[in-house]
C-alpha cells in the first residue's frame, strides 16, 4: 500500500476468501505486527462497492448507473473514442489521471506510460504529494538514503517534524518508545497533538505553513551563538550565504509571534537539537502542503548540515528513501519522449476540466486515483467530471465517487489478487508481492489492461506483448540496490530483498553520499525559484485553518467505502466555545469555495485556530456530500507545483437546521 513501512505480510486464505492478513516476521520492520487498516484489508475484497466486471453508463454522469458489458466490448469503446477523439482533437486532449495507488514498479509508470506515449496525450505531473520534498531532496542532496528506521534507537535526539507516524508510518513508533527508554529528547513539530506528554518532551503546535519561519529562526539562533560546523560546511557544502542572510531575518521572537508559539519552546528545541549527538530529524510530508512548503523543507533538511550531525549511526535526516534502489525503466520499456507534449498539474485537474485550453480536454482515464475525494477545489472537480462532452474511463477497484462519473467502468484488481514488486520508501526493502488469490469476477490488472488496450489501438512495442512473468523478470534485471543484485526467485516468490550499504541501514556521510552532480549538499537548490527562503502568508478573510492530515482509518482515500463512515471536523475546545458549539453538533464548514457538512468533535489535538478533518473521506460520509478538498484552494507552490491543502482557511457554524435546538 502506499506506507513508507511497505510490510511483509502473511496472508490465510480458505476457498479464495481470506480469513486472516498478519504482519510476518522476516522483514526489518514489520516484526508480525501491522496496521488496523491492512490487517481488516478482506472487506474490501467482498465489500458490496467492489467492481466485478466492465460496465457502461446508463444514468446521468455522477449518479452511478451502470450496465454490464465484455471485457471485449468495453475495450473496443475505448478504443474507438479515443482513435476519434485523436483523430477530430489530436492525442493531447485524452489526459490520464493516476497516481501510486496500491500499484509497485510492474503496474505503475511502465506499459501504462508506454500507452500513453504512443497515443501522444498530455503528460501529467504528479503533485498531490511529495513534489515539494521530492524536488528539495534531489536539489538538495540528490535523494541521499535517509537514516533507517532501526537505526533512531541511537539518536539523543529526534524530532518529528510533520508527520504523524501513528497513523501513517506505525513501524517507527516503537523505535522511537525504545529510543525514549534510552534516554533520548523527543520532540514534534505539528499542528495537531498525536503524541501523549509521556511519550514525548515537547510538542510545538506551530500555525500551518510557519514551519518555514520556525525553522530560519533556529538556524539564526545557531549563527548567532557560532554553533554553525564550519569545517563540515566549507568542506561538503555550498550556496549557504542565501540560507543565513533568511535566517538573519527571523529572531526567536519574530519567529514565535508569527507561528504563534512560545519563544521558549522554539528555543528548547533548538538547543536539544544543538547539543545531542547523534540527532535525527524525520520529516513528513505534511509540511509541504502550502505555500511555503517547499521553502520549509529545505530549510529544515539543511539543519544537520549546518550542525554537522552527519557520519555517526543515527546521525542526519530521514524523508523518503525511495532513491535508495535504483530502476532503468528505460532497460524494460525504452526511453519515453515526453518533453514534447503538454503538461497538466494534477493538482489543478478541476481547472483544466472547466477551461478552455488548446486543444479541449475532450477524454480521461483515471486509474489508481479517487480524485474527487483527493484533489483541491472538490466542486470545480465535479463540474468538469460532469461535462457531457467528456470521455471518462475509470478502472477501479470498488465504485468510487469518480468511479460514479464514468462513461466505461472497469473492474482492477486488488494487491493481494496481483503480481507486482515494491521498494519501500522507508524501510530499506524490495517486496516481491504475489498473488494469493484469482481476481474477484472478472478484474484484471494494469499490466493486462494497458497490453489489452494497446494492441487494440494497433501499437507494436513489444512490452505490449510479454506475459506478466516475462516483465516481472526484465523489470528485477532493472533494479540495482545498494550493496547487491535482487534475487530474482526469492522475489516472484513473495519474499523481500535487503540492502547492503554495507549494513542494514546507510550512515549518511560515511556509506552513502550524496547523489548531486559535484556530490556536495546544495543549501540553497534552484528548485526555489528566484526568492529562495522567502515567507508568504495568507490572507486570512475566514478565521480558521483547515488541515486535513492521514488517519488510522485511510490510506489515502482506498477503504474509504467501508471505514469511515461519519465525517467530523475536529475543534479545539476555544473555538468552540466562541461558536457555542458541542461535540456531536452538526456544522457547516464553509469558505468561498464550499461547504462542508459535518458533525463536530470538540477535542484538545488540534491548535487554537486550527480544525482537522481526516484526508481521503469520501462523500457518503458528509451530511451534504462535500469532504474537505471541497474547502481547498487549487494554488500551487513553487517548488515542483506541490498542493497546498493547508493554505484553506474557513468558519464553522452550527447547520441552520439545528439552530433552533
């Protein structure tokens, strides 16, 4: 799925339906136990939403009326609408619309990119999440693997800095209880509370998108006070002059004023991190989805640089640790010539729908994607689904509420009906994932689809024609990790491969380097754009910020039919008061984008000024059939055009139809 964790699993199968989904043991991480979310995984398998078969439209589009059809018959639609389509429009105004999804390097950014190649459509950039810390980490360091999660037992001191791992990272929570008996300082940087006073020493409830300003403030109090490794810095650095003049214009208490915590606070962190040895910084992904997100990413992962906490087990920073093994796609499928066409943000996917751009967007196939429950500005999403004119195929796994707009809807399967291969963006691992069981109805995989559809349109490459085995083999040929070639065998088998830096887990600065062209740490990367450091705020014509961060109930918004069934916005005791509000009121979220009903849930875990809703909730669960992306406003930053979710500001108030209680 996709968790950095990326879990070896034991999964107990009695005449193909599954009775159990345990965590196995031989696997750095996982050590036999997993989430909630996966380990109840089978009832989507048998859930009433699940899709059986390809299926045509006879409702009106979003109602979610279909007919059965062949696989034969839904792929020869498909295909005459787009040759028409291309023929009257030209290729580039079919779009596909996917991201990650539960789908590894066998099903994901292959053949499927090869199609669309050949059929010439508009590129789409993939920014939802991650293009912010992604393109920092390749300017920055050129994705140096990050410090492995067994190894924060040695940290003295860790910080958190944007992410919940209870609900999205689970297999690191023990390290950092174990890291805590030892002694170690550990701190978050969130808006919400996730962890208890005893687990950690000291929680900063930082305002959203101040994590920038936070962060300057720091390395200014360590300039200040020349705590700055010099020798480190002159040695494997450089453009560190833009970064400290930043920093020079942002004093403690500028910093706490604006970010609206205690000076103290920010001071105590900078200090603990200051003095321990080894420290470690874990950096999420919820820090990127605003508009200073990227700018804060980087200034964030310059800390143990300018501190000279790398070269000791335990020691630097740990973001994704995808980079760590290396694929040739170009080995399996050839080199794609992309830079000719168009590019659409994906992240903006209601805007291009709606306007009207050369040529028209005229068909789209979403798959491993629920863009309606995902993407910002919810309302203009449905619109442009809506649109008469638009060709829409969905291939997916239950009806989602895209799934609902489809004109041809076909049936995907699930990760434990499939062959594909995983590397883990955290754990240091390769899975190989089979099959435990034959597709529920009539699904097939994205392998078989995309050949299906590429052969229909005539297209002769030959990854086309290869069987699944076949391109399960070219594509572990591809594959380098450090230390050692993956085993072919143990992995069509269901097994993971280590790597070796040597060692389970990198020393940054010792075993492993950074992967720059001059292999130096680039303090200020280009990918900041012409004000690298700069602050921008918000306006702030609704009081409140909305956040809508991972749950333990979701991974993205896949399980969404089934495993959250109610919406909530969670208020902060204050503001609810200053409302009249109570726990289990029905509410009305709203901005000038929409609104979003609800029930309240007064709590003490997000920050005065803040409201959480869960990220990935799907329509069913909303009074009024709006979530929270429905509140989000489509602007992007300008590090790798990444989503600001963050930046949506809003009012609740009691629902008129309860004001009369």
């Amino acid at each position: 799925m996709d968790c950095p964790d990326a879990c070896a699993l034991e999964v107990e199968v009695e005449n193909d339906r599954v009775q159990s989904i345990r965590g196995r043991q031989d696997h750095p991480n996982t050590a036999g136990f997993i989430c909630s979310k996966v380990a109840n995984f089978g009832r989507r398998l048998e859930h009433p939403d699940r899709l059986l078969y390809p299926m045509r439209r006879v409702g009106e589009k979003g109602e979610g009326r279909f007919a059965r059809i062949s696989w034969q018959e839904a792929i020869d639609e498909i295909v005459e609408r787009f040759s028409s389509i291309g023929d009257e429009w030209g290729g580039e105004s079919i779009v596909p619309f996917h991201y990650g999804g539960s789908n590894g390097l066998l099903t994901d950014g292959l053949i499927d990119s090869l199609f669309f190649e050949r059929l010439g459509a508009s590129n789409l950039e993939l920014t939802v999440c991650a293009a912010p810390t992604t393109e920092v980490a390749k300017g920055m360091y050129g994705k140096i693997p990050g410090v492995a999660f067994e190894d924060f037992v040695h940290a003295r001191c860790i910080i958190v800095w944007g992410a919940n791992p209870k609900a999205s990272n689970i297999h690191l929570v023990p390290y950092l209880r174990q890291a805590k008996r030892r002694g170690a300082f550990i701190a978050t940087v969130d808006p919400r509370r996730n962890f208890s006073p005893e687990e950690i020493d000291l929680h900063l409830p930082i305002r959203p998108g101040t994590d920038l300003v936070v962060a300057l403030a720091m390395i200014g109090q360590w300039r200040r006070r020349e705590l700055l490794d010099r020798d480190f810095l002159a040695a494997e650095a450089v453009e560190l002059d833009p970064l400290l003049e930043a920093a020079a214009e942002w004093s403690l208490e500028k910093a706490a004023a604006v970010s609206d915590v205690e000076v103290e606070s920010i001071e105590r962190l900078a200090q603990a991190y200051a003095d321990a040895s080894p420290a470690v910084i874990r950096c999420g992904w919820g820090l990127e989805r605003n508009r200073n997100g990227g700018q804060a990413v980087a200034a964030i992962l310059a800390m143990p640089a300018l501190l000279g906490k790398f070269g000791v087990r335990g020691g630097g920073y740990a973001l994704s640790n995808s980079g760590a093994a290396r694929f040739a796609r170009e080995q399996v499928i050839g080199d794609l010539d992309t830079g000719g066409r168009r590019s659409f943000n994906m992240s903006q996917l209601g805007r291009w729908l709606n306007d009207a751009t050369k040529p028209p967007v005229k068909a789209i196939l979403v798959y491993n994607a629920n863009p309606v429950a995902t993407v910002p500005d919810q309302n203009a999403v449905l619109r442009g689904l809506g649109r008469a004119d638009l060709f829409t195929v969905v291939f997916e796994q239950v009806m989602t509420d895209t799934a609902r707009f489809a004109d041809v809807l076909l049936p995907a399967v699930t990760f434990l009906e499939g062959r594909d291969l995983r590397a883990g963006y955290g754990s240091y691992v390769l899975g190989g994932i089979q099959p435990v069981m034959p597709p529920a109805g009539e699904a097939r995989s994205n392998l078989r689809v995309f050949a299906d559809l590429a052969q229909a349109m005539g297209f002769e490459d030959s990854p086309f024609a290869c069987s699944e085995e076949d391109l399960f083999e070219q594509v572990v040929a591809a594959i380098e990790l450090p230390g050692r070639q993956p085993d072919s065998d143990r992995l069509a088998r269901g097994y993971n491969e280590r790597y070796d830096f040597p060692g389970d887990g990198p020393v940054q600065f010792e075993s492993v380097a950074p992967g720059t062209v001059d292999s130096k740490i680039h303090l200020t990367p280009a990918v900041l754009g012409s004000m690298p450091y700069e602050f921008q705020t918000v306006a702030d014509r609704f009081p409140l910020t909305l956040i809508s961060p991972a749950s333990g109930r979701l991974i993205s918004s896949t399980m969404g039919e089934y495993n959250l069934e109610h919406l909530e916005v969670e208020i902060h005791p204050t503001d609810a008061a200053a409302r009249n509000l109570a726990s289990g009121d029905p509410v009305r979220v709203f901005n000038d984008l929409g609104e979003v009903h609800c029930v309240a849930r007064i709590s003490q875990r997000p920050r005065p000024g803040v409201v959480s809703m869960p990220k990935g909730a799907w329509r069913r669960a909303a009074l009024n059939g709006a979530t929270s992306t429905a509140l989000c406003p489509d602007h992007v930053n300008v590090v790798g055009g990444g989503a600001c979710f963050n930046d949506a500001r809003v009012e609740v108030e009691l629902l008129a139809s309860a004001a009369g209680r």
